[in-house]
C-alpha cells in the first residue's frame, strides 16, 4: 500500500490573489451594502462641493482682495515705510533659515555620535512638509500688481535658503549661541519695523499684528507660565495656592473677558499717568490668558519627568535649584515642544478675538474693504473671508503637523 | 539660622502674601481713585438702573433695569451651551469614528472635514456661517413659506410648535405615570433576562408601554395638546417656536468648529484601544456595530472623557464670540451696557463670575458621570 505524503505548503500558506486597482476599490468602497450606499452617497456629495467650488472660484470677483492686500498683509503702515516690513521679512528668512540648519546640523552630529543612521532631509519632503505655505505664498503673490513684491519675495526666500547652508556649516562652538543669534535677529526685525522713526505696534494692522500678537503673546506669557507651574508643583502651600487660583480663574474664563478687561477696564486699575496704547493692553491681556495656558503646558510636561531623574540628582548631591535646572527642566521643557506649538497654534487663531474690540488685524480687515464705497454692499464678503481663512488655515495646518511629527520623533507619550 | 530650611520656608512664603497683597492694594486702590475722579459708582447699585437698549427676541422693554436684562443673557448663552453640548458629542462621535472607517472614501471626509474646520479660526466660522447662509435668505417681507411648517428669513427661523388645550394637566400627569410603569417594565425586563436568560428587549417594551398609553390617553382626552402654527404678522413672527438667525448662526458655527475637535479626541481614544480586543470581538462573531457598541467604545469612552470635557468647557466659553454677530448674549450685554456708561470693572467682574460659575457646573455635572463610568477594580 502506499502513503501519501501530506503537502503542507499549499494548504496552510494562503494564496494572495493578484491585487489591482479593481480589488482596491472592491475592498475598500463597496465591501458590502451600506458601505456601497455610503460611498456613492459620498462621491456625489463631493462631486456636488467640488463643482460648487469651481463654480464660485471661476465666477468670483477678487478684485477687492487685489485693491487691499497690502491692508490684509501689514495694515496702515505708511507707504513711504515699505520698506521696512520687507527688512523685517528678510531678517525672519535668515533667522528661520539659520535655526533650522543649526538644528538639522546639531541632529546629525547626535545621530553620529550615537552611531545611528542619519538621513538628510530631501527637497521632496521640504516640498510635502511646506506644500500649504509655498502655495499660499504663490496666491497671494497672484494677488499683486507689479513685480517688485514677487522679486523681493524670490530675495528672502533665496536669503532664507542662504541662511539654512550657513547654520549647517556652522562650528559647533559657533552652534552653541545660535539662540543668541535669533534673539538678536528678532530684536533687529521689531527695530526694522519700529525703530528709528518707525511704526510702534500700536499701529500696525493686518496679518503681521496677528503674528505679532501670537509671538510676543507667547514668548512674554513663557517665562510667567514656568514661574506659575513651578510654583502650582511648589511645596509651600500659600505659593502653590496662588498659583493654583491663578490658573484656574483664567483658564475658567473666555479670552474675550480679559481683552474686555484690556480694553475698558484695564485703565482704571493702573495710575492716572500711565495710559498704554489700545495694541499694548490687548498684549497685556493675551499674555496673561496664555500665561495661565503655558503654565498647564509645562506642569504637563513636569509629570512626565520621572521620579528617579529627581531622586538620583538628590543621590549624587545636587542642591534643589541645581536639580531644576540642569536635570528636570531640560527633559520636561523638550517633553512640552509639541503641546507649546499647539498653544501657539489655538493662539494665532485667537488673535482674530481682538477684531471685536476695534483693532485692524487681518479678520478685522476683511470687514473694512467690505465698506469701502468700491465694494460697499456687494455681497464681498464671502470672498474675503474666505481669503482670510485660507491664511489662518494654512498657518495652522502645516504648524499642527509639524508638531504632530514632532511628537512622534520626540516620542512623548510613548516612553 | 538663614540657611534653616524651615525658617525659609516660612519668610518665602510670608514675602509671598506681601508682594500678592501689596498688587491687590496698589489695583484696588488706582481702581476706586479712577473710579471717583471718573464720576462712577464704585459698587454694584448701577444694575437697578434702565438697560437703555433694545435686546431682541427677549420681551424686555429699554427700561427694564439692567440686572433682568444680565439673567436674559445668561438665558440665552445657556439657549447655545444646552442644546449645542449634545450636537457636538453626537457629531464629533460620529465623524471620530468615520475617520476609522473601512471605507476610504468616508474616512477621507471625515478627515477633509476635521482637517478644515479645526484649524480656521472659530470666530472666523461665525462670520462666515452668518455672511455666507443666514443673510443669504430672503428677507422677512419674503419669507420661505413651507406649508406653514417651517419659515425661514434672514433673521429668524420659526418651526411649529405646540399649544396646551384643555385636559393639558391631566394628560401630563398620565405620561408621568406612564413614565413610572415603563420604568417598572425596565426593571421586570431586566430581572427576568437576568434569571432566565432569554433576550430582555427592554428598549422595545418600555417605549411599547409608555407608547400604548400615551396614544390612549390623548385620544380620550380629546387631543390635549394642539399645532401652534407660525404666522407672518406684518414685520412679526407669531406662534410656533421662534428663534433668532443669530443664534443658529453661532450654534452652527460652534458645534461644527468643536465637533472637529471631538472627532480628532474620540479617533485617537479608539485607537487607544488595545488591538486585541478588536480581534477578540471578531472571534466571537460579533457585527462590527455590536463591537463598537459594547467593546469597543466603552472602554474608549474611559479615555476620550477628561479631554472631551475640556472641549465642552470650550465650547462654553466660545459662545462668548455670538458678541461679534450681535446675538444678545451675556457677552454682548455686558459690552453694550459699558458702551452706555456703566462702570466697566464691575460689569466685567460680573461677566467673569458667570463663566466661572458655568465652567464649574460643568465640570461637576461631568465629574458625577465620570466617577459612574470609571472601572471598578477589585
């Protein structure tokens, strides 16, 4: 008689069948009845929106957008001081470029260092990184009438570029100050806008207030929101209960409260003789919402130092401040990157906030030109809110992503 | 002796109250100085004096003193926090869980969806829900008419409502005993699956019950509860329920700009749900919304609360920006009241006080339902 000898391979592998783009599209949209259902209700739904899209896209006129983008971009800056926000544009290229090459070089040195693969950044992924920016910078740009603003735009690009090769070849003694360095640059780009004769920023308008407000809105409230979770985290009960009440009163409230506050109310608690500009008590305002908001930030990121950091700096001898400094705030400040962009993000948006009390940043604008005797009554405003949305989207968008891919190469959370 | 930790701790803690004490000293005593050489009150009797303006939809005349007009606010910012809280959770939900969908066309518009809403700012939202839907209907001369149902203009929106007829008190005592018996069905639906096995059925037969008497009670009651039509009157609306367009425009605006939020916090509380358990529903045969509902989504939900409850504490504090479009609430009063005069410090602590009030109530009402829903570990 004779045996025969099991085949095992062709019955337990299983056979992948071919896969083509028809299996795809089986797969993945008409599974079964209700998907079916849902995915040609979705398609016509698109379909329906895309051509609504087209349709208003082809039919609207932009005229009004052209005729006041230098209002949506810097606000009443005086013509004759143009000049100054395109020094101002050129000095924020170069920081960017340098802080971002010296970040990329001191990467790869620790890469090295720790024997780990380095891959360079391509100009592909730059390109699928930044996509939304480049493209807004190209439709506003589209917006302009003469050349000169597309050529400068090309320069500070070009400059930005310059700068980025320079950090990455920068010396790592020289590396080592590059903070130093963009300080100095912001202070030179606020001196380019202000000094000698400038615009303060009580008059400036348009999007660069917005930006304004959200990076000087941020960089005051930090050093209050540290000083506040610290003392929330402190072991003194009468600091941590200021602290505590600090917080939770502002986080309780809405941010239009305190601008309120700022507006009508803020003149009253400060001596007769001190009188600041309308912009400075929105600033004052703002950063002492964000204070608050940073402070949970950085407790956030002080819980997810662990304990042992603390007790081994306590073991080797280190005094209580020298623990803060050198063993717990490095790790827990790195841990908050992610959430601070998301601060910086949900406080670019409200920016917007300060439109409701007078003050001519870029949604705010878009409400003036839809009163100018050209556009008056036209119905215009759709288009420019929409061109307003489209900056603040752009903004948001490629800022939350790149917080996002922040926090997976940090891996916060994960540890 | 200044090296002695518990000496220090005392003194940084006794500089502490100084330097908070001398602030609130030097800003009270700036705010009464102001104050006076301003020629305004510096306490709260201002709030019995007429509100001066108009608040539409309210029924409360010019002269009515400000502090009723102050509780109309409240009313109507609570109008938006009530019904728009739900809305939100039930789209949020709903998109969270499309953007894990099998299907790829609506996982991708649910992605469009909360990668568009969520990163525009939520004031711009309103403006462009108001510019671009509400003023895009007909004015109140040419309302939208359907049979009656249903009218719609570009400043308020009136659907039919109900009116109480006779017999209106008896037959709300009958439902409420209805109410109690279907309840009793609950729990006798319960009990019995619980001993003998067989499938409980409870929704069915509590709705079935509470149904059957309902309708009885209002056939032999000669239909106790009446349509209440809404009719264009001249330049007003009557009857039905009424609302502004206003406050559909912000609530619009808020509960899509929040849902997107909500959506994003419940896809990743799902995806925080270990992988076996996905698998170890599919072992047993369940139907993929048998796995939502009763594996997956319970155990998400423990997760997804404390950040969802921090978004409904947003959305609160959101309806501050109904200011920009002028619905009427308590933002928008408090604003117009110090445009007519009033001492702005104390109508501003006023306006604080009510939201702190409102984030608290939230955020104990949340905290109860949080506590009955956490694990129970042996």
């Amino acid at each position: 008689m004779t045996i025969e000898t099991p085949v095992f391979e062709e019955s337990v592998v299983e056979v992948e069948p071919a896969r083509g783009p028809m299996d795809w599209v089986r797969k993945n949209l008409f599974n079964n009845w209700y998907n079916t259902v849902l995915t040609l209700a979705m398609a016509a739904l698109f379909v329906w929106a895309a051509l609504a899209l087209a349709r208003w896209l082809l039919g609207a006129d932009f005229e009004i957008i052209r005729v006041n983008l230098r209002l949506f971009m810097i606000g009443r800056f005086p013509a004759d001081q143009l000049w100054r926000p395109w020094v101002a544009t050129f000095l924020i290229a170069i920081l960017i470029g340098v802080v971002g090459g010296s970040l990329a070089a001191t990467a790869r040195d620790r890469a090295v260092e720790a024997g780990l693969p380095f891959t360079e950044t391509t100009f592909r992924q730059v390109l699928s990184r930044f996509w939304p920016i480049i493209a807004l910078v190209v439709v506003i740009l589209a917006f302009t009438t003469t050349i000169t603003p597309t050529l400068l735009t090309l320069l500070a690009a070009a400059l930005g570029v310059g700068a980025y090769f320079l950090g990455r070849v920068l010396p790592r003694a020289v590396r080592r100050w590059t903070w130093g360095l963009a300080l100095l640059l912001i202070v030179a780009t606020y001196l380019a806008l202000a000094g000698f004769g400038g615009l303060g920023w009580d008059d400036w308008g348009g999007l660069q207030l917005n930006l304004f407000l959200t990076v000087a809105g941020i960089m005051i409230a930090f050093p209050l929101g540290l000083l506040l979770a610290l003392g929330r985290r402190s072991s003194l009960p009468v600091v941590r209960t200021i602290s505590v009440t600090y917080i939770e009163f502002v986080r309780g409230v809405p941010l239009i409260t305190l601008l309120l506050a700022g507006a009508f109310a803020l003149g009253f608690l400060l001596p007769s003789d001190v009188r600041p500009g309308f912009v400075t008590r929105m600033l004052i305002a703002i950063t002492l919402f964000e204070a608050a908001y940073i402070a949970e930030v950085v407790r956030g990121g002080l819980q997810a130092v662990p304990r042992g950091q603390v007790e081994a700096a306590q073991a080797v001898g280190l005094p209580t401040r020298t623990t803060m400094r050198l063993v717990v705030l490095p790790q827990a400040l790195r841990a908050t990157i992610p959430a601070m962009v998301g601060q910086f993000i949900s406080l670019f948006k409200d920016t917007t906030l300060v439109s409701i009390l007078g003050v001519t940043e870029l949604l705010d604008a878009t409400f003036i030109v839809n009163s100018q005797s050209d556009f008056l009554g036209q119905g215009l405003f759709v288009v420019t809110l929409a061109f307003a949305g489209l900056v603040f989207w752009v903004g948001s968008y490629t800022m939350s992503r790149e917080s996002r891919r922040l926090e997976k190469r940090l891996g916060v959370g994960e540890r | 002796m200044w090296r002695d930790l518990r000496v220090l701790r005392v003194v940084v803690q006794v500089l502490a109250v100084f330097v908070v004490g001398a602030m609130a000293y030097v800003l009270w005593f700036n705010l009464t100085n102001n104050l006076r050489a301003a020629g305004l009150a510096t306490d709260f009797d201002f709030l019995t004096q007429p509100i001066g303006v108009d608040i539409p939809g309210s029924g409360l005349s010019p002269g009515a003193p400000i502090w009723r007009a102050l509780l109309v606010g409240i009313k109507n910012t609570l109008a938006l926090v009530v019904v728009g809280i739900p809305l939100v959770t039930v789209i949020g939900v709903v998109v969270g869980i499309a953007r894990l969908s099998t299907n790829w066309l609506v996982a991708r518009a649910a992605g469009l969806y909360v990668e568009l809403l969520r990163n525009i700012p939520p004031l711009l939202i309103i403006f462009f829900v108001f510019n671009a839907v509400i003023l895009r209907f007909p004015i109140l001369q040419e309302s939208i008419n359907i049979s009656d149902l249903l009218i719609i203009n570009n400043r308020y929106l009136a659907v039919v409502g109900f009116t109480a007829q006779p017999n209106f008190g008896p037959f709300l005592l009958i439902l409420a005993i209805a109410l109690l018996i279907s309840a009793g069905v609950w729990w006798w639906r319960t009990r019995r699956s619980e001993r003998t096995g067989e499938p409980h059925h409870r929704v069915l037969w509590s709705l079935g019950v509470f149904g059957v008497v309902a309708i009885v009670a209002f056939v032999a009651l000669g239909a106790p509860i009446g349509l209440s039509r809404p009719v264009l009157d001249g330049r007003a609306l009557e009857g039905g329920y009424v609302g502004l367009a206003s406050y559909f425009a912000v609530l619009l605006a808020l509960v899509l700009y929040t849902a997107s939020h909500v959506a994003e916090i419940v896809r990743g509380s799902i995806l925080a749900v270990p992988k076996g358990q996905t698998e170890a529903s599919n072992a047993l045969a369940l139907t993929s919304f048998q796995r939502l509902r009763h594996v997956v989504l319970p155990q998400a939900m423990r997760v997804a609360i404390p950040p969802v409850i921090s978004q409904y504490l947003n959305f609160t504090k959101n309806t501050s920006l109904a200011i920009a479009i002028g619905y009427a609430e308590i933002t928008r009063l408090t604003f117009q009241t110090i445009g007519n005069g009033q001492p702005a410090p104390q109508m501003i602590a006023i306006l604080m006080g009510a939201y702190l009030v409102f984030s608290l109530i939230i955020s104990l009402l949340v905290n109860v339902i949080n506590r009955r829903l956490e694990l129970v570990t042996r």
